[in-house]
C-alpha cells in the first residue's frame, strides 16, 4: 500500500477518500478537512479564540492539537465529573498535553467546585448518566465560553458520533432534535457559538492522528455509557460502512445539505419562549433552568 499523496509506504487507508497516507501526509489530510469544515461551515475566523472542551480522549485531544496548529487561540475547558476509574484519567492526560504544548487549561472539578459528581446529579435527577452529563457539559461550556470572552467553544465530536446522533433522531423523528444537530449553532443571546470542526474525520482517523502525533489518550469508554444506545448505531454502521465505504458522510452530509433547511423552521417552532433562569441567568423554558434543578437535587 503507497501513499495516494506522495507514494511513500503508507501506514493507514482511509477508505471512504478511497485514499492511503504516510504519516506526513496522514496528517496534513487531518489538517486540510478540518480547515475545510471549519471554512464551508463558517465555524471560525482566522486567529479566533476558541474555548475547546477537552475530555482527554482523542477526539478532543486531536481536536485542541489541530487548532493550535491551525493557528487559533485555543484554550481548553476540562470538566472533572467525578466520574471513579474514569475521570481522573482524562483530567491526567489533558494537563500533560497542555503542558507540553504551553497551551491554557482551566480545570473545573464538579465535586469539589459545585458540589456534586455526575453518579450523584443522574440519580437525583431521576436522568440516566450520559444524559445528566451531557445537560451538565452543554451549561457549563456555555457559561465558562461566555465568562471568558471566547468567540466559540468547540466539541470533538466526529463523523462517527454524529452519524448515531443523527439515527437515533431519524429513528425516533425528533424534529427538536434535528433542527439542532448542526456542525455550527451560532451565538444568540446568553448563548456562545458552538462548533464541531472534526465532523469531516472518523474515529479512526482521530485514534491515528494522536498514535502518529505521540499524544497520549484516555482509550476506555466511560463506564457509565455502557450500554448506550449511541454505541450500538456506531457498531451497527461501521458493519455498513466496511462493506460499502463513504456511506457515513453521504447519510451525515446529505441530511445537512438537503433534510437541515426543511426541519430547522419545525424544530425552532417546538422550542418554547426563553427567560433567563432566576438561579444562573442562562436562557430557559422552564422556570428554573435544567441545569441548575438537577444541581440543588444533587446537592440536597
Ligand atoms: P461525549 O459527550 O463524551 O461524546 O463528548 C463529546 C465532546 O464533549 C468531547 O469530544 C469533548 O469535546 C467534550 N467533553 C466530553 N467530556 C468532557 C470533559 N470531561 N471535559 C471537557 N470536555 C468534555
Ligand atoms: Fe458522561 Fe460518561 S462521560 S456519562
Ligand atoms: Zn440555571
């Protein structure tokens, strides 16, 4: 196998570009879909400061890599969810790549900064762990984008995880849902821009990236998603995938290119009027904001 860019013995294929690389030219592919995301999405302006959250897996980890790379002022939010043989793995490996690469971490630990760990938060919230997380992660990349001043916070979500977001909504027809799963969300009152520059790049192609870049990652999943049904989509379509390659992108893409501009007017007329939650101040439909009633039950 030789590189398709510069005929060098190749490490990896990449089959859906009908494509093999070397390891130079492995990374420069990396580098080209995201500049090339971030441009045809209008993701970012060039030198932007960019808040990335960071897990210390390698999605996230590539993701802050590539930026910086790229030239952005990114930062990284590390959120420690308290999360036991999980989290304090992750929250390891993102101070040492910010060491090593001089960049600015800000480190929030929820047990020991507001009280509560995310085991805590899904069992008073009566909410299942993934989602107790994920409404904890969105609020509080929202607040510390906003406190800081960050022209955007970027997620490392790949092609793969939004290719089972997107099924798992087609399969259910949430228009809410739909209507917001967009590479881009841009910045409205109380909230910050949110991008995700990696969706041009599959999982393996995040695992390589970090393997040839020598940064080293979290591998396990976290415990607590065990079972999601989020895992079974992603095994269900990579046995699609390898027998016909280009399937995810051409499902991903062709949703945004032709299904987005038809579900996002349904999607934004299902969202309720929004006011500012009395406890923190974020946008709401409810009285008191999610985030801030899962907190006090926690607490309590
Ligand atoms: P997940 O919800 O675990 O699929 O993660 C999606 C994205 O959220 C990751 O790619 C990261 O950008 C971010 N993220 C997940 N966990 C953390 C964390 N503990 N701290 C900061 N960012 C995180
Ligand atoms: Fe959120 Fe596991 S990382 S539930
Ligand atoms: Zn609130």
């Amino acid at each position: 196998m030789r590189c398709s860019s510069c005929r060098a013995p190749a490490v990896l294929d990449v089959a859906r570009h009908n494509a093999a690389f070397c390891e130079r030219c492995f990374l420069t592919h990396c580098r080209e879909q995201v500049a090339r995301a971030v441009r045809h999405f209008g993701m970012l302006d060039d030198g932007d400061r960019v808040l990335v959250a960071v897990s210390g897996g390698k999605d996230s980890l590539a993701l802050w890599d590539l930026l910086l790379d790229l030239g952005y002022r990114a930062d990284g939010l590390h959120l420690g969810l308290g999360i036991d043989g999980y989290s304090d793995a992750g929250a390891q490996r993102t101070r040492v790549f910010a060491a090593d690469r001089g960049a600015r971490l800000q480190v929030l630990d929820l047990p020991s900064e507001l009280g509560f760990d995310i085991p805590s938060g899904s069992r008073a919230a009566r909410r299942t762990p993934c989602s107790a997380c994920g409404l904890s992660k969105r609020h509080l990349f929202n607040a510390a984008a906003l406190e800081g001043g960050y022209a955007a916070v970027a997620t490392g979500h790949n092609l793969d995880d939004e290719v089972a977001v997107l099924f798992g909504n087609v399969l259910r027809w949430d228009l809410a849902y739909l209507g917001r799963q967009l590479p881009v969300l841009p910045a409205a009152p109380g909230f910050a821009r949110k991008v995700k520059p990696l969706v041009r790049l599959g999982e393996r192609e995040t695992a390589a990236y970090c393997v040839v870049r020598g940064i080293d990652y979290v591998i396990e999943e976290c415990p607590m998603s065990a079972g999601n049904r989020h895992l079974r989509y992603k095994e269900a379509f990579n046995s699609i995938e390898e027998r016909s390659p280009g399937t995810k992108a051409a499902f991903y893409f062709g949703f945004l290119e032709r299904i987005t501009p038809l579900v996002e007017p349904a999607a934004a007329a299902e969202r309720g009027d929004l006011h500012p939650c009395p406890s923190c101040g974020s946008p709401t439909v409810t009285e008191v904001c999610a985030f801030c009633r899962l907190a006090e039950r926690a607490r309590a």
